[in-house]
C-alpha cells in the first residue's frame, strides 16, 4: 500500500522516468475489479489523456498525482504502479495502461482497493484528495512541533497512540505499515493513550514520526512494497507482517502481534509498554 515513503519515492521516479514521455493510448477497467474505482467514466479516459505529455508528478500523502499537461491522474494508496520499458511487454491484465510514444508503459494494478482518477487540474473536489493536499506532510517544516501539539488537542488526549497517528487523515498517507516502527522506535505501544504519555513521551514521538518517515525514503520505501520497477524498497522493517516472528532487536523478547482498530499491530510488550 502507499504510504507516505512509498508515494515519495514513486512520485520522484515518475518525475526522472516519465517526464517528456507523450501518451499515445490509455485504457482503463479493462480488467474488472470490484474495488477499484475511478473519476467519470473510465472509458473516457483514453479521449481524456491521449496526445498529453508527462510534464511532473507530486506525492500528496499516500497518493502520488501525475502531472499531463493539464491533465491530472491520481493514484490512491492501493494502487500498485510499475513502468515497462520499450523492450519489455506490459501485462495483459490492468486496472489502468498508459502507453507512450517512444514504445514504453506504465501500468497501474489495484491489490485489495484503490481509486484511479483522471481529471482537469484543478477540478478534483474529493475531500481524501484535498485533505492530503492541504495538510502538512510530517517531512516539511510546516509539520512543527506546534502543529503536533495541535494534532494532539484536537483528537483528544483520549485517542491511542495509533488512533491519533493512522486514523480519520489526521497525518494523510502515514497508516498502519509505517505506524509500527514509528512507534517501535519511540518506545510507545500502539494502544496506549495519548493522555497517559509525559511530555518527553511526546517528544521521542515527534521526532520518530520525523526521522522514521526520512529513514524510510531515503532507504527508497520499506521493504514490504515495491517501487515503480517492480524492486522491494531498501528500508528494513523492524516490525512488519514479515519480521514479527524474530525477536526484538532491543531486548531479544517476543514480538506480539495484535488484530487493533482495522488492521494488526506489532509491539514488544517489554520496550513497548501499555501504560
């Protein structure tokens, strides 16, 4: 799934890859998926896109929006996107295929869900886009300490550490896959309350947002997904659905694994607390 790292990474490949490239053919729910969704009529888009050049791309969260011209498309987190070079074949089965004019591809598949958009600039109103396109990214300067502090007020002291972070767009694109080392690295378990954390508590979770999430694009995406070429990311996860049965690197004690709020969680009950 997209994340924040993920939609970084991505967006900078498009950008080195795609730009200049002109789409001669573009289909769209060629290949049914019954969680897949898309902006209008998809069977529009080819009308929609063809004739426009890659002009640059930009991450929004978890979503990465490619840049045509006018012309927008978005990417939502489930999307999986993959480049195909002139020599190599694209896939028979998409959910979206973008063909240039120098024999190349890119090719776009849905995993559980995900929403692929075509669209004017400007004209997107899906509030999931806007949040993410409005709210600060925790990489930028504007993601201060007095805007986690805010973060913080408003949710409620009462939220879990993992409500407040992966919940409702509060931080759009930072969700459940990152949520685990971030939290691993600031000594905090996913459940605990935000009221029952000190200040330096709080601190040691600023800063992991901050330097987990850099960690995690420049090691080009976490190891769990892959990137516009098909390759894993280079950041190891510490805590992830493929690392939770290895003990703890801190302590040497066993990982747990725990079904929270949507999706499963992975702490160590010793260096992670439920206070």
């Amino acid at each position: 799934m997209l994340e924040i790292p993920e939609s970084q990474v991505l967006a900078a490949q498009i950008e080195k890859t795609l730009v200049g490239k002109t789409i001669i053919e573009a289909r769209a729910a060629t290949s049914p998926h019954g969680l897949a969704w898309y902006r209008g009529d998809p069977a529009t888009y080819d009308q929609m896109l063809s004739g426009h050049t890659i002009t640059g791309a930009q991450a929004l969260g978890g979503q990465a929006e490619i840049k045509a011209n006018a012309m927008r498309i978005l990417l939502h987190d489930g999307v999986r996107a993959r480049y195909f070079s002139p020599a190599n074949k694209a896939p028979d089965k998409h959910q979206l295929l973008l063909r240039f004019d120098d024999g190349s591809s890119f090719v776009c598949t849905v995993q559980m869900y995900g929403g692929l958009e075509a669209y004017e600039e400007g004209s997107n109103d899906n509030p999931y886009y806007l949040v993410a396109r409005d709210k600060p990214n925790p990489l930028t300067e504007d993601f201060d300490e007095n805007y986690f502090a805010a973060l913080i007020r408003v949710g409620g002291p009462k939220l879990s550490a993992k409500a407040l972070l992966a919940t409702e767009q509060r931080i759009p694109g930072l969700g459940n896959g990152s949520l685990q080392d971030i939290l691993f690295k600031a000594h905090i378990n996913p459940q605990t309350k935000m009221l029952a954390l000190r200040e330096g508590d709080m601190m040691a979770l600023y800063s992991s947002i901050k330097k987990t999430l850099q960690a995690m694009v420049l090691g080009g995406g976490r190891d769990t997904e892959k990137d516009l070429f098909g390759q894993e990311g280079g950041y190891p996860t510490i805590l992830s659905n493929r690392t939770y049965t290895k003990p703890c690197p801190i302590c040497g004690g066993a990982v747990l694994r725990k079904s929270y709020l949507g999706g499963n969680v992975y702490f160590c009950p010793q260096c992670q607390p439920l206070l």
